[in-house]
C-alpha cells in the first residue's frame, strides 16, 4: 500500500454542496481501494489565475492509501470529472497528519476581520486625533508666511 496526497481545485458552485460531493466522491475512492486518512476542507479561495472562467476554486485535501494501480483509475476519473478543475495526486513516503500550510493560512484568515475590529478605536477619539494633527501644520504655514 502507497501513501498519496491528493489536492483538488473544485468548482467554486460547489461550496455549498461539498459535503454530497464528499460523498460520492469517498464511495468512488473505496471501490478503487484507496483509503481516506485524512480530509482538510480548506474552502472557496482566489486562483493565481482564471481556470475555465473561475476565478475562485474550493480546495481539498485527501491522505490516502491505496494500491499503485488504482492511482492510475484515480487519475482517469479525476480527469473526467466535471466538478474538478484541477488535481494534483503525489505519491508521499508518510502521510502528514497535521494542518497543510493552506488550511493554517485560511483559519488566520477567518481570525484577521474579526482582530481588527476590536483594535480600531472609536470615531470620536479618531476625529480627535485627526484635530490634533492638523494643527502643527496650520501652525507650519503660519510661520512659514511670516
């Protein structure tokens, strides 16, 4: 049995049915005899560029374990499959069993609005600050003048 990392770009329509979609797609897995370790639903994120005028894609990430051959089928219905926009299917010597760099960068994301929110200050202490700043240079062109 090999260890794969398959990571998948699916169409963005998708977000809201992924888990049917997982689904099918863990039925379609077990019949070629792979088996899922692990799955990071990642979500919808921006593509580096349009695929088939999709300008976002949901990202998946499975750690599977199968045979070699039905690597080959994976590939084949992988490549068939309407609702996948891109795949990239690697043979690893050990699964990773922790969160992939894009699932921490998606969390922290998630965390950042709600961050900011809280560190912003208030709009009366805001117009304040913008008073006091605009004084020193009305104090500049007035010296400047004389």
């Amino acid at each position: 049995m090999n260890n794969y990392e398959l990571t998948l770009i699916l169409n963005p329509d998708l977000s809201s049915k992924f888990d049917d979609f997982e689904s099918k797609f863990d039925k379609t897995l077990s019949d070629i005899g792979f088996e899922v370790k692990r799955l990071e639903n990642i979500g919808r994120r921006q593509l580096a560029y349009s695929i088939l005028n999709h300008n976002k894609g949901h990202y998946a990430i499975y750690q599977l374990q199968g045979p070699a051959e039905g690597a080959l089928e994976l590939e084949s219905k992988l490549k068939y499959d309407t609702s996948v926009i891109r795949h990239l299917l690697l043979k690893v010597d050990i699964l990773s069993l922790e969160d992939s760099l894009l699932m921490i960068e998606a969390q922290e994301a998630k965390k950042t609005p709600q961050e900011e929110i809280k560190v912003t200050p208030p709009k009366a202490k805001l117009s304040e600050e913008v008073k006091s700043e605009e004084t020193p240079a009305e104090e500049q062109k007035t010296t400047e003048s004389e």
